[in-house]
C-alpha cells in the first residue's frame, strides 16, 4: 500500500499520541506506588497534589485518545469507501 504524505503525517501524530500514553502509563505506575505507601505518608497533601495531577493528565490522554479514534474511524470509512468503488 502506498502511503501518501498525509497519511505520513498522521502516521506520526499517531506516534506521538502513542508516545503520550506510554508517558501516562508511567505516570500510573507511580499512582501505584503511591498508593504503596499511603500509610507511611504523614502528609495527605501531597497525595492529594499528585492525584490531582494524574487526573488531569489522565483527562488529557483520554481526549488525545478519543480525538485519535474518531479520526481513525473517519479515515476507516473512507478507505471502506474508496475500496467499495474499486
């Protein structure tokens, strides 16, 4: 299959999409570490800043993704499409 520049294009965007959830996936793994040693944290302040924290990079990575798969299976339709024709 030929790959246009377009296709390039989004191919990378798609990476970098990727990328970022790999990021919040370490970012999760922390969360889990934290929530190892609640019991020894003697400021409940600083739990709360990181879940704070991961929440909004969750909420981020999550509308990343939804934007990612709908323009996904945009672009599925049309290649459906384009191949009913032929």
């Amino acid at each position: 299959m030929v790959l246009t520049r377009k296709m390039k294009e989004q191919s990378k965007e798609q990476d970098m999409a990727a990328a970022a959830i790999l990021v919040g996936m370490q970012e999760d793994n922390e969360i889990i570490n934290i929530e190892n040693h609640i019991e020894d944290d003697t400021d409940g302040v600083d739990v709360l800043k990181k879940i704070s924290e991961f929440t909004s990079n969750y909420n981020t990575l999550k509308l990343l993704v939804d934007v990612h798969t709908t323009e996904m299976d945009r672009l599925e339709k049309l290649i459906s499409d384009l191949l009913a024709i032929n």
